[in-house]
C-alpha cells in the first residue's frame, strides 16, 4: 500500500473491527474458553457446553435467581 491511503468506511468488513473488546465476546461465560458452533445461552450470557451453564445456575443466590424470573417474564417475546 502506498503512503497516505486508507479504506472508505463503506469498504471496512467486520474482520477488520477485531479490537480486544470484539474478541473478549466470543468466549464463554464460565471458563473463558473459545465459543464453537453450538452455544448455550442463559440471559445474555454464553457457554460452551451445558455443564458450565449449569454450574454458573447453581452458583447464583435465590435472590439473583428471583430477580432474573421477573426480568424474563417482562422481556417482550
């Protein structure tokens, strides 16, 4: 590339955004590893596998577990 020349923002793709806060996104809740095809989701949260979900279930508070019922029964379907 020759000095001086940048991209127009309609040519920048999504692999070109790749900051640290992008790639922190793709990792699982729990343990931190990578995410694969199939992820489980619990309120905005991500796991690679069942058993991580679970256990983050099993960690939280009666209170904490209340709280998230009434926010899904208020989300919009």
């Amino acid at each position: 590339m020759r000095a001086g020349f940048t991209i127009p923002p309609s040519r920048v793709t999504p692999s070109l955004l790749q900051t640290p806060e992008a790639i922190v996104q793709h990792r699982c809740d729990y343990c931190g590893g990578h995410l694969g095809l199939i992820v489980d989701r619990y309120y905005r949260m991500r796991f690679c596998c069942k058993a991580h979900m679970s256990a983050y279930k099993q960690r939280l508070t009666i209170e904490t577990r209340a709280k998230i019922r009434q926010l899904e029964l208020l989300a919009p379907t």
